[in-house]
C-alpha cells in the first residue's frame, strides 16, 4: 500500500494556525508578564525618535500589545493576526507572516513578538522580509527557542516549532535585511531566558 504524500506547505500552515485557534479559545492565553515588560521598556526607547509615529504588531495576539502603544502615546496601532476570532477594528487578517496585508513602508514601526518560533522554518527568510518592506524606519523584534505546549487547550503538540538560538535569528534578520539596515541589528536585553530580542534601523 502507498503511504499518503506528505502534506503541502499550505496544509502543514494550517496545522500550525488549527492550534492557536484552540489557544486563544482560553483567555489565559495572552502576553505573559516579562514579554509585557520587554514591549513597554522598548516603546520607552522608540518614542525617543519624534518620527516614530506608527506601528504594526505582526501576530498580535488579543491585541495588548497596541493598547501599550497607544498608551504609549503613538498615533496609530494596527496589528495582524491569522487566528479569524481575533480579528476586527485595528486587527487586519494576514495569511501568515510570509504574506502582510499592508503596501510597503507603510508603518514607522512594525514589531514582532514571540511570534516567529510559532513559524515553519520554511516562511521564516520570507517573513522577515516582509517585515522589513512594510517597515519604515525601526523593526522589533522578540523570539524564544524554549519548548511549548498549551496543555489547557487540548495542544499536546508543540507550539514552538522553529527554534534557533540568538545567533541563527541574527544571521536570518541580516540576510533579510540587507543594505536596508543602514542604522544597524542591534541585539536588545532579554528579560526571558532562551529568548532573545532585537531592533533593526532601517534607512528610509
């Protein structure tokens, strides 16, 4: 008897998207206390530069995230997701992180938090790069490699499926970067263990 072929890059993206949509079902599962922690000492720093007016959360989650922004006191927070019941008023439906909604530079800020170890390692070189097109001057970025289940949920699987120390994410940010990240890569304090976080200065 032949084996079934294995599954499509699409069909292995929607075994990934089945499992948050069975995480955000629990409202336990949001931002944890030190990724908050991270989110409002770099907002501190970004709101340094008068320019930074306007940010895009990629894989935001409940939408905390933009809250913090605004409370922040920038202008305009607007954020992605691919789970459907998050979606709705600043939250716009992506596909997934290979693919935003959002024409090119069209955020002073796009950010990226503990999101991209949820990724396939296939879309991660894709992914970055569409951070980097709809970026217009600063990019944030945090990931973790530690091991994760949400057992609450019924998600025995694991939910970290992409993980790679610092100086992997490094080398795939500098790839996807390129000439663009005039103002440097800069590897930020981690709050976390086996995280990591990042800002990239673009020059536009």
């Amino acid at each position: 008897m032949n084996s079934p072929p294995p599954p499509t890059l699409e069909e292995r993206r929607q075994i990934e998207i089945a499992k948050y949509e069975r995480c955000y079902k629990h409202d336990s599962y949001q931002m944890g206390r030190d990724r908050v922690r991270e989110w409002a000492d770099y907002l501190v720093h970004a709101r340094r530069d008068p320019k930074i007016r306007c940010v895009l959360d990629v894989g935001c989650g409940r939408a905390e995230s933009l809250n913090m922004a605004l409370d922040a006191g920038l202008e305009v927070a607007h954020g992605c997701e691919v789970v459907d019941d998050l979606v709705g008023g600043r939250v716009m439906r992506m596909e997934g992180i290979h693919y935003l909604p959002v024409p090119d530079t069209e955020y002073d800020l796009v950010s990226c938090q503990d999101v991209l170890e949820h990724v396939l390692e296939d879309d991660v070189p894709a992914g970055l790069r569409e951070l980097v097109r709809v970026a217009k001057r600063r990019i944030y970025i945090s990931v973790a490699w530690f091991s994760s289940t949400w057992r609450k949920a019924g998600v025995h699987e694991e939910l970290h499926v992409c993980r790679h120390e610092t100086q992997w994410w490094l080398d795939q940010i500098t790839a996807a970067a390129g000439d663009q990240a005039w103002g440097g890569i800069h590897v930020l304090k981690p709050y976390r263990p086996s995280t990591a976080r990042f800002e990239v200065v673009l020059g536009r």
